[in-house]
C-alpha cells in the first residue's frame, strides 16, 4: 500500500483526513450530536424556505456542526429532490455521521446525475456498503469504479485502492475463521447513552473510566449565547452484573468549558495523559494536544500541556497511549496528522529522558504500523509488549478494524486482526485489557447499541470476556547473602548463576535476608528473531515479584547483585496449555561490594562541608535505601579530596564532609552503631591531579573529590570496630 506517486498520495492523505476527522469529531470533539441553532431559531430545518435552509446548512458547516447541515439538506430535498449537489453533499455528509444506510442512496443519486463529476460519490457508495456488510454490493461498486476511472491518471490510487479493498474482502472469510473464543457484552445504560462513549480505561476496585457527552437527546443551542455541554471523564463501578455511575473522575483533569478525553496511565499509575481538543477559530479544523496529571499525596495535580516537541504546532496530537522504556521511562505512543507520517491519522512514539527531564524527538512506529489510511486508539500492553490499535487501512472487515502486533517503538511484528466478534463491518476503537487479560473493553457503532439520530450513529462501550485466554503468573524471591563467608561457599558450588533452589541449601536464616522493594526485570524474546526485548520492571514485596505472562514465549529474569554481576534466570511458557503459576527458583544475590562505590552527585559548596539538598536526595536514593534493605550492616563513609591545599586542610575537610553524611543519616534513624565516618584527604586519588606535563588536570582533580561506601561488617560484630564520632 506503499504510494510512489507524492502529488497522488497528497489527494489520497487529503481524502482520508477528511474522513478520520469526522470520525474524530463523532468519537470526541467538540459538537459531537449537538445541533447550533442561528438567528434565534429553535431549529434551522424548520422552514420550506429552500434558500434559507441552504444558508442555514452552510452556516452550520462554518462551525463545524455537520448535524444541523445534514437535517436541512434533508428538508431541502425533500422539497427539490434532484439537486445533484445538494444530493453530493448531503451524501458526503452522512457518511461522516455513519449513516452509511442513508449516505449511499445520496452519493449513488449524485453519481448517476453526473457520472463523471461526481465518480467518486461511486468510490464512497461502496464503502458504504462494505461497511453495512454487504460485500457483493461493494465489490460492484469497487469493480464498477475501477472501470469508470480507467485511464484517469489523477484517480489512478483511488482505482489502485479500490482494487486493495476488494482484496481486503476477500480476506473476511479468512479473519472470520481464525476467530477467538470470545463473548462481547453491550454494558448497560448506567454508562451508554444516547450520545457516544468512548476511551474506555479500567481502574481500581471494578472501576472503568471513560469519556462522553452527559446528554440524552439533541439540543440546540445558540452559538453565541449558550455555554455549550463539553465531555468529560467520568467512573463507573461494577456491583455483580450492574454499573454505577459515581460521577465525574476529577475535576482537575476535566478542567472546565474544555473537551476532554482519550486517556492513559503511566506503567507505575502515577502519570495520567490525556487529550483535550478544541475548535481553531483560525483554521475552523479541530486541534487536539496531550496534557499529563501528576499523582501526588493521592491527588491528581493540575494538568501540564506537553512540550510543543510533542503537541506540535499546526497539527492534531491526541490519544495517549503507555509504554516503558529500558531506563523505566514513559514511552508516549500517540495520534498525530504531524509531518513526515505514512497518510492520514498516524501512530508515533516519544521517549521520556529521565536524565534530562525531556521528550525525545517523536518517531514514527513505521509502515509495519502505519498505511496511507489512518490508524488511531493505540493501547500498548507492557506485560505482553503489543500494540493494539484501529485501523481502516489494514485488511478490515468493514470500517476501523482493531489490530495488535507485537514489538515496541518502531519494531513491530506479526500484525493480527482480532477478528470477529471484537471486530464488526462498522468502526471498532479503543481496545484495552484489564490486568488479567481475561476479559476487557472497547467501542463500536455497531446496529444495537444506544443511538441517537441513527443505528450507527453513537459508539458506545462494550465488554469482553475471552474464555480462551491462559493466564500465567510467574512468582519468584530474590535473596541477599548477608554473611560474606556464606557467599564464598555457595558461590563456590553454585558458581555458574547463583540462582538456586533454596530448598536444597543448607543454610541458618540469619545467612540470607528477603530483599524488599529491590527491581526485578522481566525480558521477553522475540519468536522471530531471538532478540531480547524488555518488559518490565518489578519491585519486591517481601522479598517476592510476579509477572503476567502470555503462552508460547521464552522469558528470562534479570537482576544485578550490588558489584553490577547481572544474574539470569531463563524459563519459558511454551509447555504451558492451561493457566497455572510457575514457581521459579529462588535468585540468591551477594550484597557485599568488592570495591568501595561511588556515590555520585554528592555537592558541597566550595570549601565546605555542610550538605546541600540535592546531596541529601542522592543519599535518601543510595546509602539510606541501603541500610533500611540490610539492617544489620555496618557502612564506612569516606569522603576524598583532589591536591588542592595543605594535606592537614584537606583531612579535616574530607572527615567533616564524611561526618555531615553520617549525621544526616543519624537524624534519618539509621543507628550511629552502624556507621563510620573517615576523612582520608588527598591520599588516595584515583585520578591524576595533574597531566604528565605538569599542567592542571581539573577532569582528573573532580573525580578525586568523591564521596564512597562500603560495606565493612555485620552488627554481630561491633566489637571489632571503633565508631569514630
């Protein structure tokens, strides 16, 4: 589906844009089924006057308000009906709305008022159709168009299309037949209503946040004195089979007189992005950018608008989605219509720097993603590191189709359709997993639902439960050694991994302590070219981690013992063919460094001693951390000084910077028993001070002036060593 043809491209990505918009406004924005009344009427159809009704209809589309066009092109024609451009666009317009039933008799009266103006009229009736399910209809159409369009080379890719939507037809038999064992529920009136819901997220205790337009009915409202309604999160809670709605989510988020909408969690559920959007008076398009929400002290702050590195000027960016990086970043997946994309709506990734506190430049996710169509409602799912998204220019049943394909960033693989019943001949958005995989949501417009002005007129939410899913935990502990002397021996006979059954160890408990809140990795390899991809990232509880798996995969866990010695533990999921747990074996670490560590970003101000805030994070992060995990080891501070100055000076400057840690650390609780301050001055440099030359080497002086720890006992032996206060 690659088009060579730029000048061509440009048409189709125009064509397609076109299109996606209005779903956009239809799923979200702005005047989603609200009509705008003009000049002090109630409703601007209600005239036979046939020049004011198409005043009225133009005025209408000035504002984006296709609805209140739609209903006078329909009283207009019902009065002349063989206006073939009234009939053109009254047809272009319903098929904006979805009402694919209505819009091909429109687009098929104006094609065959004026075959040739209109030809594509024709293209979009057998869209139509192909939407409605009736692919023999559609096949004609697409047939019938090629043929008409032959040797017209400025509708070359749309013949070249049409051929491409044939074959996707063709294919239906196929996505129909590799169907999976799923039930899909329309959830109740407590959420769906007449107008659309959509961005479905589950949450906490049975919670499901979603987005939607608190109305029952069409209203008209006048554009320049009535506050028009706006959608918003809400929550619902699930009690056995019924919903209730507990109102909004939170106002912050929701902000007020602004659409919002198309949300997502962080890995960690502390960050949440989300879209508002709003009518350019500039431009009259529909702009959309990401905000994101800070939880703090368990209260959603108020929301940051991205850097324009993200929300980019000019163009849409919308529909966050989360992924994580191997630094334990958020990776940002989003919509955007931005530059430098494959056509239409396209899926892009950014990276956050943590270092850097910054965006990285956004990338496309590639051509294994994105077509010369639109894709859009990107969910990424961690555990099993697959993107699922809609799209209407992979091989679809109808309209949107939901795909997944695994991989990450911009390498993805092995796309699949979800096929039936996930997937309809109508538009199918916002697929999303609860925790277990077992069962989830997303929206459809498909005929049964709550509707509005049509049958598919609204999407609204819908559950799923796959009872074909095989869940798999993995569950593990991760041990420290805190008797140097043990190590020896069990690294002796355990030498190859160190990771063992701690059954068969003979071993006293005061040998081994169950490391809390310390990171376990989780890495998946990638069936088609071994590579190894990271998962995630999970701290210990009790000394104990577990991961949600997928069958069929080989998996290793991955830590690092205190010296940086990487630990692997491979297994894998490919024998399992019912859900079960798998009990790994116990990781056994050594938490006794070889060397003294470093403890970088530990700051006095020149010629002082006293710590600045920034020092005392670091320590918090490092050393403090440290002693509450091991509560029975014993730590010398050292602090180290370039050769600047009198060698008395830098000793006493050295043992007060070491003396300030440990006081810090006394006033944090950690026992005075267990620490040790020494001041070791300019003796022992691990850098030159100097080049060979003779010349100042301040690069070599900075590193000297350090601060280390190191593990040098045990509590049980505090008679052995001196505290030097």
């Amino acid at each position: 589906m690659i088009n060579k043809n730029e000048k061509n491209r440009k048409k189709i990505e125009k064509y397609n844009t076109l299109f996606v918009i209005g779903i956009l406004i239809i799923c979200f924005i702005f005047c989603t089924n609200i009509s705008f009344s003009q000049s002090g009427d109630d409703n601007p159809a209600q005239t036979n006057n046939t020049s004011k009704l198409l005043k009225n209809a133009k005025k209408a589309l000035e504002y984006g308000d296709i609805f209140t066009a739609i209903d006078c092109y329909k009283k207009y024609v019902s009065i002349n009906p063989d206006n073939y451009t009234v009939n053109h666009d009254l047809g272009q317009l319903l098929y904006r709305e979805r009402n694919y039933k209505e819009a091909e008799e429109y687009l098929y009266k104006a094609y065959k008022s004026k075959p040739k103006k209109y030809l594509q009229d024709l293209f979009d009736y057998a869209l139509c159709h192909k939407t409605l399910g009736n692919y023999e209809n559609a096949i004609n159409g697409f047939n019938k168009y090629m043929r008409e369009s032959r040797g017209n080379q400025n509708l070359k890719e749309y013949a070249r299309i049409a051929k491409i939507h044939i074959d996707m037809i063709q294919e239906i038999p196929e996505i129909k037949a590799n169907s999976n064992n799923i039930l899909v529920f329309l959830l109740d009136s407590n959420i769906n209503k007449p107008h659309i819901e959509f961005s479905p997220i589950p949450f906490e205790d049975n919670k499901l946040i979603y987005g939607s337009l608190k109305e029952s009915q069409i209203n008209y409202y006048d554009i320049y004195q009535d506050k028009l309604p706006v959608r918003k999160f809400y929550v619902a809670q699930k009690n056995g089979d019924k919903w209730k709605n507990l109102g909004e989510f939170d106002k912050n988020i929701n902000g007020k007189d602004v659409n919002t909408g198309n949300g997502a969690f962080s890995g960690d559920k502390k960050r949440f992005y989300f879209s508002r959007c709003k009518l350019d008076e500039t431009d009259k398009k529909i702009k959309c950018k990401i905000y994101v929400s800070n939880l703090e002290h368990n209260e959603w702050q108020e929301p940051k608008e991205l850097p324009e590195i993200i929300n980019a000027k000019k163009y849409t960016t919308t529909m966050p989605a989360l992924g994580i990086s191997k630094q334990n970043s958020d990776v940002l997946y989003f919509v955007s219509d931005r530059e430098g994309g494959r056509g239409g709506l396209d899926i892009w990734y950014s990276i956050y720097d943590r270092n850097k506190k910054e965006w990285k430049e956004p990338r496309n996710c590639g051509k294994k993603i994105n077509t010369l169509y639109d894709e859009i409602t990107p969910y990424y799912n961690i555990d099993i590191k697959t993107l699922f998204f809609s799209s209407n220019g992979h091989p679809t049943i109808g309209g949107f189709d939901i795909f997944k394909s695994f991989g990450e960033e911009k390498s993805f693989e092995n796309l699949q359709n979800l096929g039936f019943p996930i997937n309809s001949s109508y538009d199918d958005l916002y697929f999303i997993y609860e925790d277990s995989r077992q069962k989830g949501y997303f929206t459809s417009n498909r005929p049964g639902g709550h509707s509005l002005r049509h049958e598919t007129c609204c999407d609204d939410i819908y559950e799923f439960v796959d009872k074909g899913i095989i869940t798999i935990l993995a569950t593990g502990r991760v041990f420290g050694i805190t008797d140097p002397e043990f190590y020896k021996t069990i690294e002796k006979d355990y030498k190859t991994e160190l990771v063992v059954n701690i059954d068969i160890l003979d071993t006293d408990e005061d040998q081994l302590q169950l490391l809390n809140d310390f990171p376990v990795n989780l890495y998946i390899k990638d069936k088609n070219n071994s590579k190894e991809i990271f998962v995630r990232t999970c701290y210990t509880t009790n000394g104990r981690y577990n991961f949600n798996l997928e069958q069929g995969n080989d998996y290793f866990i991955q830590v690092n013992d205190i010296n940086a010695v990487e630990k692997r533990l491979p297994f894998t999921t490919k024998n399992i063919f019912k859900s079960d747990t798998i009990h790994l074996d116990a990781l056994i670490l050594n938490t006794f460094p070889k060397d003294p560590i470093i403890v970088k970003n530990i700051y006095y101000d020149f010629n002082d001693y006293r710590l600045r805030n920034e020092a005392k994070n670091t320590i918090n992060s490092t050393i403090y951390s440290l002693m509450v995990k091991f509560p029975n080891i014993i730590i010398e501070i050292s602090s180290h000084t370039d050769s600047i100055g009198s060698d008395k000076l830098n000793e006493i400057l050295s043992q007060n910077r070491a003396q300030s840690v440990v006081n810090y650390l006394i006033e944090k609780g950690i026992s005075k028993d267990r620490l040790i301050a020494r001041g070791y001055g300019k003796t022992m440099p691990i850098a030159p001070n100097s080049n060979p030359d003779g010349s100042d080497n301040p690069e070599g002086r900075q590193k000297n002036r350090r601060t280390e720890f190191r593990i040098v006992g045990l509590t049980e032996e505090l008679e052995d060593i001196k505290y030097d206060e």
